[in-house]
C-alpha cells in the first residue's frame, strides 16, 4: 500500500502526501496543533516559529511533508528531512526568523531571548552543556511531528510516524533522529513505541519554559 493514503484504525482518517493547495490549511494548524504541551511555542510568535520548522520543509522539499486528514479536515502534519546536512540548519533557520520577523523588538521574544542569554551564562559558568543541533552519519534523516489534541489518541501519529518510517527506508538512509523535550513524557512514550531510543544526555535548552519549569531537549534515534 503506497504510504500517501495509509488509513488509520479510525474511519474517515488517512495519510497522505502534501500538495501545494494545502499550505494555508496547514499553516492554520501549525499555528495551534501543539496547544497545551511543552512544546507548544518557544516564544508565542506562531510567524517566526512556523519560518524555522515548518516552512523550509515545503518550500525546499515539499515531498517529504505528510498530512493526517480526518473527515476532510487536516488534523496533524509530518515534516522531515532525509539529509540533515544537505538542510539548513536549525541555528541558520532561527537566525533568518529572527531577522525577517524582527523578534528582539517584540516583547513576549524579547523575553525568551534575554532569558535564553542568562540560562546560556550560567550554563557555562557551571560548565553544562545546552541543547543543540544533532549531526551524526548513522541518523541523518529526520523529523517534525504535530497533531491537533483532538486528533491524539485516534491513529493519527502513528500513521504519520509509519508513513515516514517507510519512506525513510525506501530512500536507503541508515536512521533518523528527532528531537523533543524530556518533559513531554506523553511525546517521549510515543516515539519509544514507534521504535526510537533516547540518545545521549537532555541538556537545558536555554529560554524555554512551560508552567514555570525548565526544560531539557531529548533526543532519540532510529534504524530501520
């Protein structure tokens, strides 16, 4: 069965490959999927957030991008990319977002930066390591995953993550990685039972909060 029309265990719902007549559905959905988890926002600029990881993936390889559709309406959304290092990454993407959108002069921005600046301070003083990019040849593909709370729970990331895991094979590439938060237990279990480990330590990733906490970037791999 070709991977863009995989149905899920819920009637009325498959996956499928983007198209270009999509993007404003999507980018809707982009704006709010993520409502409510840890990884919600990093700095409640849906723009600028959207510019670093969503909008590369269909602009330079729209092919790798997959919808989960419900009834008509798109309920989640897979981006990825098969070669990370053939991809802008994601230092360069977030400098452009912030340039192009103007971030230091907005106020909810301007705070997570100033924030970001004295967790980085202080992580050197301390000799910590931060969070960051990930760049190893046995995963070098890898992945953005979202889907609508309503639609959790109902098939659709997992069709999603199967969709993905198929193509990453049938391109012969030796792994994927992701990276989420180690505080997003619900997200963690997820890509656990999809076939993905944790890999290596969960170091700060600096300015980010959520309910007043710090939070830690998780990374986890997989090999078909």
């Amino acid at each position: 069965m070709d991977f863009t029309d995989r149905p899920t265990r819920e009637a009325g719902m498959h996956i499928r490959a983007f198209e270009s007549e999509d993007r404003a559905e999507l980018e809707a959905l982009a704006a709010y999927a993520g409502r409510g988890s840890p990884t919600a926002s990093l700095w409640g600029h849906a723009p600028s957030e959207a510019a670093i990881y969503l909008a590369p993936y269909i602009d330079l390889d729209a092919g790798t991008v997959l919808l989960a559709q419900d009834e008509g309406a798109l309920v989640g959304y897979l981006v990825g990319c098969l070669d990370t290092a053939a991809f802008p990454s994601e230092d360069e993407r977030m400098a452009e977002a912030i340039r192009t959108h103007r971030l230091f002069l907005k106020p909810g921005p301007a705070v997570f930066f100033a924030r970001a600046m004295a967790d980085s301070a202080l992580a050197a003083l301390a000799r910590r390591p931060l969070a960051g990019g990930f760049d190893d040849p046995r995963w070098p593909s890898h992945l953005h995953i979202n889907v609508a709370a309503p639609a959790r729970g109902t098939g659709a990331a997992e069709g999603l993550m199967r969709a993905w895991q198929q193509r990453v094979a049938e391109a012969g590439s030796p792994g994927c990685h992701l990276q989420t938060l180690a505080e997003n237990t619900r997200a963690v279990r997820f890509f656990t039972r999809m076939g993905f480990t944790a890999h290596g330590p969960a170091p700060l990733v600096p300015g980010l909060r959520h309910e007043g906490r710090r939070l830690h970037q998780r990374t986890m791999v997989w090999s078909p």
